[in-house]
C-alpha cells in the first residue's frame, strides 16, 4: 500500500479508501469518530472493536517504542491509543456493550 492510502495518524486516507474501492469493490467508510449515538454508529463501531481488539492479541508497539498501525487506528475511530494489552481488551469490551445497545434499540423498533 502506497504512504498517500494511509494516515499517518492511524487508519486509511480518502484516498486509501477509493483505492480499495477500484482495486477490490469495497466500500470502505471512515471510522466513527464522534458519539456512536445512532443504532448503525453503535453497530459499526462495536463490530470494529471486537474485530480488532478482541481476538488474539497483536503487537500495539514496534522495536522502538512506537505505535504500530494497529494501535494507531484506534485514534482514526475517536478511541485512545491503547498502550496495553488491557486497554485494548477495555476498547474491545466497548464494542461489546456497543453492539448490544445496538440491538437492543433495533428489537425495541420492530416488536
């Protein structure tokens, strides 16, 4: 991937985006920074952080200290950068309650 698709400050530039658009057809969308105060803000939010920060533990720092990418997209989607494994899990446990909340309110709207 080229430096101009990522952001330097975690995550994939627009032009990242229309990048994955033409090569692959995804329809990648930019993190939700703000409140996730909607049902589909909780929804994709939540399911990011399960996804990312749930499963098996990756490396949130490199050799000298830094960030790696996978801490940094956490600030790309309104989040701290995790320093920790624990703080990651505490991201991934958000997600969870998010995506529970989410539910919640779509089963309240249909029944």
């Amino acid at each position: 991937m080229k430096k101009e698709h990522k952001d330097p400050k975690g995550g994939l530039t627009a032009a990242g985006r229309a990048h994955f658009k033409r090569t692959e057809g995804a329809n990648l969308k930019p993190g939700v920074k703000g409140a996730a105060d909607t049902p589909e803000k909780m929804r994709r939010k939540g399911s990011w952080a399960r996804r990312h920060y749930g499963g098996e533990a990756k490396p949130l720092k490199d050799d000298k200290g830094r960030p790696t990418r996978h801490a940094l997209q956490a600030s790309a989607w309104g989040e701290p950068v995790p320093q920790t494994q624990a703080a990651a899990k505490k991201i991934a446990d958000k997600g969870t309650a998010l995506l529970a909340r989410a539910k919640s309110i779509a089963e309240n709207r249909i029944g």
